[in-house]
C-alpha cells in the first residue's frame, strides 16, 4: 500500500496538553514524516505522510494521551512531498 499525505486540523482540548510534542514522537516511532504547529484560534494543524495505517496509529497514539482530548479533525488528502523528517512547526 502506498503513502499518502493528510492535512487535518485538531479541535478540542489540543493546546496547552503536550499535543505537538506527542505526536512528534508518535510519528517518528510509527514513520510518518510531515509537520504539526498550533493555531492561533485554538486549535492544531498538521499534515502527515506515511501509509494510511501510519497515520492512523500515529493520530491513536495522541489521542490516548492524558489531557488530550479531540472533539473534530478536519482531513483532506494533500499532494506528497516525500521528505523524511517530522517536525515541530511555531
């Protein structure tokens, strides 16, 4: 099965509770590249590349997380930009 990049943004309890650095570490384990940074009204976006099951496990991962708590995501599938790293936007 091949890759596929996900933009979703993150509502609900998802600021202030660790969420960013979460699924740093989640994707890293998990191999999925892209990026995740906070919104100014609240909210979290990021855009993740890795197969579909990657993704999945990786936004599981962050949920189950003490504090965290998603009430929505808005997700739309986004070209590939093939890179290889996870990073934590500002």
């Amino acid at each position: 099965m091949g890759d596929v990049r996900k933009h979703i943004v993150f509502y609900g309890s998802v600021q202030g509770v660790g969420f960013r650095y979460r699924m740093y570490y989640a994707a890293r384990v998990n191999g999925v590249s892209g990026w995740v940074r906070n919104c100014y009204d609240g909210s979290v976006e990021a855009e993740l590349e890795g197969t579909e099951s990657s993704i999945d496990m990786t936004i599981m991962q962050v949920e189950r997380g003490t504090f965290v708590s998603i009430s929505n995501m808005e997700v739309r599938t986004v070209p590939q930009h093939n890179d290889h790293d996870f990073k934590i936007r500002d």
